[in-house]
C-alpha cells in the first residue's frame, strides 16, 4: 500500500515538471520566466524595427532563497526580429529568458499601424515552439512599454496580474474580451484581416481594462469605446455582466446582465440585404430599496424592460455605425455570418465582406427579461 502511494506522488511530480516545461538541463532558479512581452514598433535606428519590453517573474520572492539583483523590473530591448530582440536581453539579465511561461502580449499603436511589421509580429509569435497559442493578446494607445512596469507592479512576486484579471474577472464587466493567440489568429483569416483587440489603459499609475482597437486588412483602422465594445460582445453572445443605469420614476435603477443569446437573419429587400439582429437579454434588479411591493406588477416589470431594452439597442446601434459609416469595415464580422447562412446571396453583392457589409441595413431588436431580486412576491 505504502509502495502504491509513493509510486503515484512520483508520477504526479513528474507529470507536473513535463507540463510546466522544466524537464531540461536548465534549474528553475537559472531561467528568467517571462510572463508578459511589449511589443513596440522601434522610431530610432532603421536596422532596429521593434522595441520589446520583458517582464519576467521574481522567483526569489517566491522561495525563502534571498532576493538577486536583476530578479525584478523589466528589460527593453531592440531588434530587426523578435527573436533577435529576445536573444539580445539575455546579454543584459544573468539568467536565461525563457517564454515558455509566457502570458500577455501587448501591442503598441505604432506597430499595429504597420501592417507589415504587425504580420511579422504574428508570424514570429505563432512560430515560436515556447510561445503558447493561449498566450492573451491586447493592445494600448501609445507604446507598450510604458505599461510593462506599471503592470508588474500591481503583483510583486508572480506578475500574473492581467492573467489573473482574465481568469477571475473578465467574465463579470462586458466592456472587454480574453482574446487568445489561437482564436486571434483564426479571426484574422477568416475575416480578410479585420477584427477587434481588446485594449488595456495606463494612466495616472492606474490600469484599467475596456475599450478595444479595431484593424482592418490587418492594421489599426480605429478605437472601440467601452460602450461600443460592449455593444460588440452583445453582438457575440457575451454581454453577460454588463450593467446599466435607468431613470424610472424619479429613481436610478441599476440592470445586470445575466444572460444574452443573439439571432441573426438575412433577406433581400429593395436591392439590400436586411441583417435582422434579435439580441435576446436576461437580466436582474435588485429590488430592495426601489420597489415597494404593491409597485412591484407586471405593467411596472415590462415598463422598464422597455427601458432597458432601448437602451442596449441603442448602444448595439451605436457599434454597427461606427463599423458601417466611420471605419466602413465589418469589423464586427456579420458578413461570414451572412455567408454561412447564404452563400448565394453573399455572392450577389460583391463576395467581399466588406462590399455586403456595406450593401446591409440592420434591424435590431432586443427583447428582455427582467426579474427583480430582494422583493417578496
């Protein structure tokens, strides 16, 4: 019996150092574990075109061993590729960089505006065998590098903080999205290069996530608000945790978002196509303190069903203008939808996403259900 269980906590040791990565010639203690990379375009010398800061775990602050000079902050590098970027800051850090543990990328705008140095970025991360395809990818206004100290800040050991904000939080705001490598990538294709990456903000010491930047034909087209990339994950099924404020008799009531479904249908119509969007909400009050129960009846439930559904249309709206009129790009990606759905008809207006994008009129319609918390029924 002995001999069984310290056979399975071998086994389970072993396993757990072939999926960390660490089953090599190299100790822990002898890696830099990058956890998250900037990725700048580079303004000075022309043989240098990135600028890549890394952030990198403090393992001593993880293991009673004393703290090491160079186990803290990050390092900002230059090179003509990533990897020669990377490869540089091992001349300045006494341990080996290692990306194996690697979990945020982030693009500065002056990259995302190069086209082509974008797709080299791309091409370089995908390629990479210790790069993970889940590795979260968002972008920032400005550079890059102005956030990966700030960032490592926020967790003094792990530097796991937007990992952690991902995993824990992300599910509950609605104003931004967990956007992998993986399913980057596929969007990308999919969509002709044009797509959204949610946006991470630096100011005043502070970090706050929201917001978005979109591309088209894979470089920086424009900004997403926090309400019009709000309105885009309602579009995408994925408004849960949104939260509203309305006016109903004299009292501002507060809306969470427990639930959207989304329905897109095509037909044509007067030489158009007519997207009809039936954006399905689910959402709870909570009641105590602004009802009192004889209020609380079906004409007072379906008042402000009525609220709060004109004021999600609205926002979805919103989104849709942006993409059809500013941008004039289907960076929302309802054309494939239109594809799968009728090919034929995609066909007839140009076989181009953004041709049939341009060719729609949209109707949205969002019906809610509302159920009030905190009231006795």
């Amino acid at each position: 019996m002995r001999y069984k269980k310290m056979h399975f906590i071998f086994f389970m040791l072993l396993l757990s150092f072939c999926l960390t990565g660490c089953w090599d010639k190299r100790n822990m203690e002898d890696r830099s574990y990058v956890i998250t990379m900037g990725v700048d375009k580079y303004q000075g010398d022309e043989r240098q075109r990135y600028s890549v800061s890394l952030g990198s775990a403090k393992i001593s602050e993880l293991s009673d061993e004393p703290k090491q000079e160079g186990d803290i902050s990050s390092i900002q590098v230059q090179g003509n590729t990533l990897a020669e970027a990377i490869h540089k800051a091992d001349c300045f850090h006494s341990r080996k960089m290692y990306l194996g543990q690697l979990k945020t990328v982030i693009f500065g705008q002056d990259l995302l505006e190069d086209k082509e140095l974008f797709l080299s970025a791309l091409d370089e991360l995908e390629r990479n065998p210790d790069i993970s395809e889940k590795v979260i990818l968002l972008s920032c206004k400005g550079n890059a590098i102005d956030g990966i100290e700030l960032i490592l800040k926020q967790d003094t050991s792990t530097g796991l903080f937007i990992w952690d904000f991902f995993k824990n939080s992300v599910q509950d705001i609605a104003v931004t999205e967990k956007l992998d490598l993986e399913t980057f990538l596929m969007e990308l294709r999919n969509s002709n290069g044009q797509g959204v990456i949610p946006q991470i903000h630096f100011a005043d010491n502070r970090i706050r996530f929201g917001g978005g930047t979109a591309l088209a034909d894979y470089a920086f087209c424009g900004y997403l608000s926090d309400e019009e990339e709000r309105g885009l994950q309602f579009l995408k099924e994925q408004g849960k945790g949104a939260v509203y404020s309305g006016y109903w008799d004299n009292t501002v009531i507060p809306l969470s978002v427990i639930k959207n479904k989304c329905k897109y249908t095509f037909e044509e119509r007067d030489d158009k196509i007519l997207c009809t969007i039936d954006v399905k909400v689910k959402g709870s009050i909570d009641g105590k303190g602004f009802f009192a129960q004889d209020t609380l009846n079906e004409d007072t439930i379906k008042q402000l069903e009525n609220l709060f559904g004109q004021i999600i249309k609205t926002e979805i709206e919103n989104t849709i203008t942006l993409a059809q009129q500013e941008y004039q790009k289907d960076i929302l990606d309802i054309s494939s939808k239109l594809y799968q759905k009728d090919p034929n008809l995609y066909q007839k207006y140009g076989n181009d996403i953004n041709k049939c994008f341009q060719a729609m009129e949209f109707d949205v319609n969002v019906p809610i259900s509302i159920r009030i918390m905190g009231v006795i029924q």
